[in-house]
C-alpha cells in the first residue's frame, strides 16, 4: 500500500530516549526502542519491519494509520481448509494470534494530556481516561489496534446497549464482555420464581443477569467478578437502573460469603488458555473456573436453592470437550439437573458461512441448568 508522503503533523515533542508508559492487554513487556515512521511507508516495507520485531511508531495521519493496519491485516495468511472443527479451532486460534503479534506492533503516543501524536486524530482523552485513569508520566504509547477497540468501547459505555428483557440500557465498559449475544440473557425468562430471592452472580462482568432478575422480584443480588474493571462497570449500571440499593458487587475469585436462594453463573465456555485479558471472559484454561464454581455450588445454595448455570456447547461441537463432559462434572460435583431450557444460536458468527467455526458455530445451543444437590 503505497501512499503519497505528507508531513508528520505531530502536536507534541516526542524525544527519541523519552521515558514513557506502556499500555498491553496483552501484558506485553515495554518495547526498547521505537521506530518513528509515516505515511510514506508501505504495508508491505511494515510488515517486513515488525516480523524482524520492530515496534513502529506512527506519526503521520490518523486515517492513514488505521489503513495501515487493515492492509497489514489482509496480508496475513489466513486458516487453511481445516479436516475437522477442532483443527479449524487451532488454525484460527493461531491465525488470531499471528493478527494479534503482528498488528500490535504498529503504535502511537500521547502526551500528559492523552492527546494522540497524530493529524487528524480524534479527541482519545476521556476513552484513555476511563481505562487507565490519569496519566502517570509525560507520554503513554500503546498498539494503535487496541486504542481504536477503546474508542469503539467508549463509544458502546456512551451510548448504551439495549438488552432483550432488561427495563433500561446497559452500558460496558472496555475490556468488560458486551451481551450482544442474546441467547443466553433470554435464557433468564425461563426461572420460574425469583421474586423475594437473594442471587449471587458470579462472575457478573457488567451485571446484566443481576439486574434482569432484580427487575423481576429479586430482593438483593450480591455479584462477584475477578476483574476490577468489571466490578466497576455492574456497579455503574446498578447506579443508571436505580437498582444500587439492592445490588452490591465485589472483586472476587469466585463466591460471596453466605448462601443464596440462586446462584446465577455464565461462565467462560472455552477450555482453552486466555491469551490476554479480555479473553478471559470467553476462555476457561482445562475448565478451572468452570469446575471450581460446580465444586462450590452446593455449600453456596441455602436449603431449597438453585444454581442457574447458562453454558454454550461449543466446546463439544469443536472437539474441546468430550460428550457428557458436563453431566460428568454434575456428578462428580453432587449436583442433579431440576430443569434446563436451551435456545439455539442466533449470533452473526452462526449465520456466517464464511466464518472458519461456521460448521460449529451454526449448531451452537446454549443451556440453562437448573441444578440442586444431589440428595434433595
């Protein structure tokens, strides 16, 4: 990608040995050294610079720089035609990675003031702000993909997401997981009586199955969640939906103290490792969170309480899991099945045949378990 060269319209001083803060979600370790580059350069000289492990810093047009990446994106070898959907899962895992190492490479500065080295850029400042909070030194660099993913959020936390069953809007925060997916919040429709029940929700991330079993008679909902950011999210959207006084939420690894009438868990549906924190709201390493919330589920349920578990099958469709993997667990777990009701997926992923896991993901079903103790 060849493009006429225009001068670097840069509103800061950035010194070649400046001190600065890194920001990876990756936890990436700081690059050493910074190649400051323009709009003259090629998709194809930049690729060839960040596979010999250069970081390249952009300090020409904001507009220019995010074609940059999608070029750099398209030259990237795509998954080959897999044998099965395990092996496609892979390909693309790794397809994902190569993107992620690759693109990652291509960064920007901002100042004390979070203003982007860029012309034409847009104002990032409150986007940056409502991650990181304040700046700590003169400048922060960070992967020009992963500021444009916290300028799409910020645009979402703005705005505001509708969610099917839920009185109001819900509004995420980045890096928290965006309920976009409907079929597993309708799920919720199917729990015959809430109304007067304490909940814990574990792993709330931003709330959203608190809140639709609070509007539907729930006294009090005590959520958990292991990131901070997700803490912070569900008590914003407690607060917009007049729901904060029976609503508590806490940074925790998995359960409240005491008991609950039910306790509600979506959790990762994934067995696979996390590769950098957002994943971890989709991927479950070996099923440890997955198998820990079943192993503690019954000494967190008062007599005659539920647990409400909503897991996607996927990771039997892809091979990642055996059949009868989870009625296992249940057992193992002194857990029996009351009730379950299922819908199938209705995502963009399960629609699009071009998807590399459409063959997986178009048979897709999300379950919601209704489990008791095995000896009730």
């Amino acid at each position: 990608m060849d493009r006429p060269r225009r001068p670097a319209a840069a509103t800061f001083e950035f010194p070649a040995d400046a001190a600065f803060t890194w920001h990876s979600e990756s936890d990436e370790p700081a690059p050493t050294r910074l190649s400051p580059v323009d709009d003259g350069l090629s998709a194809d000289a930049a690729l060839k610079r960040v596979r010999r492990g250069e970081f390249l810093r952009y300090t020409g047009d904001f507009h220019n720089a995010k074609q940059l990446l999608g070029a750099l994106g398209r030259r990237l070898e795509r998954p080959w035609q897999a044998r099965s959907p395990l092996e496609a899962f892979r390909a693309e895992r790794r397809a994902r990675q190569q993107e992620h190492a690759t693109l990652s490479r291509i960064v920007v500065a901002l100042d004390r003031g979070y203003h982007l080295e860029l012309a034409r850029a847009p104002d990032v400042a409150e986007a940056c702000r409502q991650v990181w909070g304040e700046p700590t030194t003169d400048f922060t660099v960070v992967p020009l993909k992963q500021l444009l993913g916290m300028l799409g959020a910020a645009e979402w936390r703005r705005k505001g997401l509708a969610v099917p069953g839920l009185k109001g809007l819900i509004h995420p925060h980045y890096g928290v997981y965006l309920p976009t997916r409907t079929d597993y919040v309708e799920l919720l429709a199917a729990v015959p009586d809430v109304k007067g029940k304490r909940v814990f929700d574990v792993g709330t991330g931003t709330g959203v199955l608190s809140f639709l079993l609070l509007q539907g008679g729930a006294a009090f909902a005590q959520a958990t969640d292991c990131d901070s950011r997700a803490v912070a999210c569900a008590r914003e959207n407690a607060e917009r939906l007049g729901l904060s006084q029976r609503f508590q939420v806490a940074e925790a690894d998995l359960f409240p103290e005491g008991k609950a009438d039910l306790v509600v868990c979506n959790p990762p549906w994934i067995p696979e490792p996390p590769k950098n924190r957002v994943d971890r709201a989709v991927f479950d390493e070996d099923s440890q969170f997955l198998r820990r919330f079943l192993e503690g589920l019954p000494a967190a349920l008062t007599p005659g309480g539920e647990g409400l578990l909503i897991l996607s099958d996927l990771a039997v469709l892809l091979g990642l899991r055996p059949p009868g993997w989870l009625e296992e667990q249940f057992e193992r777990c002194g857990l029996k099945v009351a009730w379950s009701k299922s819908n199938p997926a209705r995502h963009s992923k399960a629609k699009d045949k071009a998807d590399p896991l459409h063959a997986a993901r178009s048979k897709e079903v999300t379950t919601l378990y209704g489990l008791v103790p095995a000896a009730r």
